[in-house]
C-alpha cells in the first residue's frame, strides 16, 4: 500500500512539474503558433507573387512550378526552426538537420537515375532547345513533342506511336530540331537517259519546281548532276520549303515528284529503266555471240558428215 502510494504521489508531482512549466511555457506557444500562422501567410503570398515576376521571364510551365515551390518549402522550413527555438528545442533543429542531411545523401545514391533526369529537366527547360510542337528526331525517335516535363519528353511519332523519353537520354544524345528555323531543304534525286541534253532536261526541272507547294520563294533552286550512273545520269533537285509539321515535307516531296514527271512528258524526255548485260560465258568471259557461233558451226559441220554418209 505505501508502495502505491509513493508511485501516486511520484505521479502528481510529475504532472504538476509539467502543469507548471506548461503555464510558463503558454507565452511561448502562442508566439510560437502566431510566427507559425504568419510564415504560411507570408510563403504564400511569396510564392504567388514569384509566380507572377518568373512568368515574365520563363515560359515553361514545370520549371515555374518547381522554382516557386522549393521556395515556398524553403521559407516554410525556416518558418518551423523558428518556432523550435522559440519553444525552446534548439536540440531539435540540430537532430532535424542532421538527419536531412543523412536521408538526402541516403536517396541521392538510391534514385541517381530520377535526379540525373530530374536535373536535365532543369537544364533543358533553361536552354530551351526546344518546345511544344517541334519537331525533333533524337534517340532513333522522330515525331512532334506533346509535352516537356522535368522527367520525361513526350514525342508523338508520325506513325501515332507515344514515346515518353527520359530527359537523360535527350540531354545526353544528339538532337535535330526541323522546326527551329521554319525551313527545310528537300532533295530529289532524278535519273536522265544517257541519250538526253543534260543542260535542256536541267532547265527543265528548275522550271518545273517553281510553283511546288510551299516552297520559299526567296532561295534558289538547285539542279545538279551528280553521278554517272549504271543506267542514268543521276540529279539532285534541292528546293527550300517552309516547314511546321511532317505533313509540309511530304506534300511538297510529292508534289515536286508529279510536276517532274509531268513537265517531262511534255518534252519527250525518259527516264529509263535498269539496264542489265547478262555474260552467259563459260570460258573464261567467252562472248555470248562467238558461243553461239562456234556452236552453230558445230552443228552444221555434223549434219554435213550425217548428209554424206
């Protein structure tokens, strides 16, 4: 009983300690719960007003976000070690901030790949290489881009196909953006009979491609003899053509191939087909013509001993 008694007294002076020192504490917690209240207010109204002034100067949608929330997270946690120290639990902070540094470096080394992706994100969405509807050809893929995140690049190939690239492999490989400039050059290779006047047919093809579709109409077009080949002398036709998406490329492509083929029809000029010498020799290279020859010889040399016996 007197056990029991010691325990119950041991109990209430320990809870009137703590009544105690929560009276004294009370000061401290109200001022602790008002800086509380006014650093969310104050964050709050940091984070949009820096909303506003990046939007000014950064068209990209995840870098804004990301800037005005690791701010808005930053004064909040300055707000809270605030509030520590006024409750007086600055061994707190001190445990607090060790141990972020310890779980950064902990998922720094488990997710390297998400923060190396993470980061080029960044840097792409600073350089600006390209945006929204481009279209690139990067890692083998070709298409339009529907979407740029911190994570991924979103390309729709022309074929429909979605492919969500990491931005690590975009950042670390060769891109080709068709789009930045607005044009792009088409070339044409065209095959001319041996037979035809090479500077007549030239004239010819430059005449034809004056009106394809969008082409630009301030650079010149070109038409180059380019090799001898096994049954032609081959053309390169290159003309300029504004570009915005693949459809422009395609059409122009076709249209420059049917005005060619029409403007030559109307000149009687041809363009010839594959030609094949076929050397049926069995001796060394023998001519298939002295083949057949000696062969005919041969036979009528047979029937003649046939004849006179």
């Amino acid at each position: 009983m007197n056990d029991i008694n010691k325990a119950l007294e041991l109990l209430l002076n320990k809870l009137e300690a703590w009544g105690r020192h929560l009276v004294l504490m009370l000061p401290n917690l109200f001022v602790a719960l008002v800086l509380l209240i006014i650093t969310f207010v104050v964050a709050r109204a940091i984070r949009n007003g820096m909303d506003k002034v990046i939007g000014r100067f950064s068209h990209s949608a995840a870098l804004n976000n990301l800037i005005s929330t690791l701010l808005y997270l930053s004064l909040l946690m300055v707000g809270f070690f605030f509030v520590l120290s006024v409750l007086q639990l600055d061994k707190v902070v001190v445990s607090l901030l060790a141990g972020v540094g310890i779980i950064g470096l902990a998922l720094g080394f488990a997710f390297q790949d998400i923060a190396a992706n993470f980061i080029s994100g960044i840097i792409i969405a600073v350089q600006k290489p390209f945006g929204v509807g481009d279209m690139i050809e990067t890692n083998e893929y070709f298409g339009v881009i529907e979407r740029v995140t911190l994570r991924t690049i979103d390309i729709r190939k022309p074929t429909g196909e979605l492919v969500k690239l990491p931005n690590k492999m975009v950042f670390e490989n060769p891109v080709t953006n068709f789009s930045f400039h607005g044009i792009r050059r088409l070339d044409l290779n065209v095959g001319i009979s041996y037979a035809e006047d090479l500077e007549r047919v030239q004239g010819i093809v430059v005449e034809a491609l004056q009106d394809v579709k969008n082409r630009v109409k301030t650079r010149d077009i070109e038409a180059m003899y380019d090799e001898f080949g096994d049954s032609s002398i081959n053309m390169k036709a290159r003309i300029w053509i504004t570009y915005s998406r693949q459809i422009d490329y395609v059409s122009a492509k076709s249209d420059a191939i049917i005005r060619i083929r029409k403007a030559f029809d109307a000149n009687n000029i041809m363009i010839p087909f594959p030609i094949r010498t076929l050397d049926f020799g069995i001796k060394g290279g023998e001519k298939l013509e002295e083949q057949l020859r000696s062969t005919l010889e041969g036979k009528d040399s047979t029937q003649q001993s046939d004849n006179g016996k």
